[in-house]
C-alpha cells in the first residue's frame, strides 16, 4: 500500500514501539497521525494529534472513531505485560486485565475503525504482537496467553477484512528495547528496527513480520514437535 499521504491512528503512541512506529510513518510521508493514548498530555511530538483513548473503554473509543474519521491505517499497538498471575498460583486478575488490554482492547479498537478502513479504501490494520505468540514465557503466562489470542484474531481478521480491502499485518518481535523489556538482559532489536520491518510490510502488502532471529526461529519450529520450540531461546 501507499504510505505517502495517509492518515493513522497509533493506539499507546506516546512511547516504545508506538513512538517508533509513528516516527516512522512520518518518514514515509504519513499526512497525519491520531495518537490515541490514555493521556493526552503524555504525546510531547507536536506533528501528532493527540486523542484520549483507553482500549478496555467502548465510550472512549467510539469517540474517537467519530473525532477520527481520515484513517486509513489502524495500528493496534497499546499493551500491559501481565507477571502478576503464576500458573499455579496467585490471583487471575493481573491476567484479566492483561487479557482485556492485548486481546479485546485490540478486538474493539479494530471493530469501530473497521468500517471507517473501508470507507476510505481500505487501508491497513497492523497488530504489534509477540515471540510470545508461540513462545511461553513462564514468567508471565497470562501476557503469552494474550498474545498467542491476539494472533488467532489477527488470523481472523485478515479472512475477515480481505473483502473490504483491509491489509492485516501481524508484527512479532523477540525483546526490544524499550522500558517494557528492561527487565531483562536478553539480546534485544530496537523500536526502530521493528518500525522500519513493519512500514516495509505495508507497502510490499505482507501480511507477517518476523522481526528478529529469535522470532523467525520460533516461527519455523512450528512445524515440529512443541518440544522444538520450548528449546529456543533469545540467549
């Protein structure tokens, strides 16, 4: 697809990965760009046009569908992280809300842009997901669990939206470095590297990124036994 011109919404636009991909888009000639946070004072670039949304909230993303009616690429990119619920023990919570950010919060943001994508020609929806789509951290079961949800509605929604002309891209990264991954000190690609990965996708209409060799591995062992892809790790 053709970026030069184009209108996007960044859901968590205001830092990480967000951040990169709208610096990106920009590169690319995007016209204008939504960022749809949960703070508005938080978006500091004045080429963006802040809107407050939070994606557990219909109320606040109905709004912006209407404050929004020029996009023409949607890029689910807000996410929570998810370590406060083991597998056999402590509270569920912490996985609820995680679950209700990465899952349905993509889900619902991609629902209300949907039909604007399709007034204006289509477009494209990018979901930022994970390695953690195959690759269990044990850590953090339920933020694996959400992205591994938020890949078969990734998969969903490409079958669902090809008729209306949507692109659906699924972006997968291994560590990157930003805040959400200082944590730990794994090998890590930068916010920029997995920007510049999904602008290339978009306008060479793919619908995956891989971006790293951690990534790609997990993706190949796929095909073999579960035990193949509980090997692989980014050390």
């Amino acid at each position: 697809m053709r970026l030069e011109g184009s209108v996007a919404l960044v859901t968590g636009a205001n830092r990480g990965i967000g951040a990169a991909l709208c610096r990106a888009l920009f590169e690319r000639g995007a016209r204008k760009i939504y960022a749809a946070v949960r703070s508005p004072q938080t978006v500091t670039d004045p080429r963006l046009t802040p809107l407050r949304v939070d994606v557990t909230d219909q109320a606040s993303i109905d709004a912006a569908a209407t404050s929004a009616p020029d996009v023409s690429i949607l890029v689910n990119n807000a996410g929570r992280g998810g370590g406060g619920t083991k597998v056999l023990g402590g509270s569920l919570d912490d996985a609820r809300a995680t679950m209700e950010v990465n899952y349905f919060g993509t889900w619902t943001v991609s629902r209300a842009f949907a039909p604007i994508l399709a007034a204006n020609g289509g477009g494209a929806i990018i979901n930022v997901l994970s390695v953690a789509s195959w690759w269990a951290l044990d850590i953090a079961p339920g933020y694996s669990a959400s992205k591994a949800a938020g890949w078969s509605l990734t998969n969903s929604m490409r079958a669902i939206l090809r008729d209306q002309g949507t692109l659906v891209v699924g972006v997968h990264a291994g560590f990157v470095d930003t805040d959400f991954s200082a944590w730990t000190d794994a090998p890590k690609i930068s916010a920029d590297s997995v920007a510049a990965q999904t602008m290339a996708a978009l306008e060479n209409d793919a619908d995956e990124v891989l971006a790293d060799d951690f990534t790609r591995d997990t993706r190949a062992a796929l095909s073999g036994d579960i035990a193949g892809v509980h090997r692989i790790t980014p050390w």
